[in-house]
C-alpha cells in the first residue's frame, strides 16, 4: 500500500500533546494521529504534508508506542512533504531539529 489517501490524520488529545512537548528535541512541525489500514508485520508508506517545509531542513520523525516516542524510518524530505514507512497506527510527530 502507497498513498496518503490511505491514511486518516485525526487531531491528538491533549495528554499526548503534553507527552509529545515533554520528548520533542526542537521544535514540533506537526503532531498528528495517523490511522492506516496496515496488518501487524506490514509496512504502508505514506506522504504527509506539512506546509512550509522547504525540503533541505533536518527533520525527527516519531511516533508514540506503548508510551514510548520511537524514530520512524524518512524515506523523503521535500518541499512541504515528508514520506515515511509506518507499520502501524498512532500518533505521529515530525521535530525540526
């Protein structure tokens, strides 16, 4: 599976906002949650747009597991996108670092 259209991008609440502040190394780009349809052991690949990215900045991506913010695998950084291999749903938080 490719493509945004794939994925539902819902607002987070407020205790994982605080959670995503608390780990963040700079600043939050975006803060979303992501839900894919992905079976356990798959990976979706998915384009994410964030508006004023200019493609050459150095982007974290990670995402909230068991309580945990883990790296997520940036295959791409361009100009107000970035694509990314996810293997499950949750939030997702992109640091500009």
């Amino acid at each position: 599976l490719v493509g945004s259209e794939m994925c539902i991008r819902d607002r987070v609440d407020a205790a994982t906002v605080k959670a995503a502040k608390t780990a963040a190394t700079g600043k939050i780009l975006n803060l979303v949650n992501a839900k894919l349809p992905v079976a356990k052991g798959n990976t979706v690949t998915v384009n994410f747009y964030v508006k004023g990215l200019a493609g050459t900045e150095n982007v974290t991506v990670l995402q909230l597991v068991n309580g945990e913010w883990v790296p997520v695998t940036v295959k791409e950084i361009r100009l107000d996108h970035i694509v990314l291999d996810l293997t499950q749903s949750g939030p997702v938080m992109f640091v500009q670092n």
